[in-house]
C-alpha cells in the first residue's frame, strides 16, 4: 500500500540504477514518513524489524 500511495503521488518506486528493482518497505516508509521521530514512523520500523526476526528465526515454540 506504500508503493501505491508513493505512485499515486507521482513519485517512482524504481531504483535509479536498477530500473527492474523496486525499493524496499523501510526505503516507502523513510520516503512517505520523513520525520524520523514520527510515532506511526517508529511503529512501522518496529513491526518491520519483528517480521523480519520471525522470517529468519523461527523457533519450535511457534
């Protein structure tokens, strides 16, 4: 939804240098939410960093 929002904001989701390649999530999020210290900002670089834990790690727990 971040992507769609950028595009719909005339704004390309394109790497420069790799026009094949689509920036990443945290790349739409630092571009759509430029304050740094932006509660909603925070919020999303955490479920990121959270997600991007689970991927990797799955425990037997789950």
């Amino acid at each position: 939804m971040l992507k769609a929002y950028l595009i719909k904001q005339n704004k390309s989701v394109y790497y420069k240098d790799k026009p094949e390649r689509t920036i990443s999530l945290t790349e739409c999020i630092k571009r759509i939410f430029t304050n740094d210290k932006d509660p909603l900002r925070l919020n999303l670089e955490k479920i990121i960093e959270l997600r991007d834990t689970s991927t990797h790690f799955i425990t037997e727990e789950y």
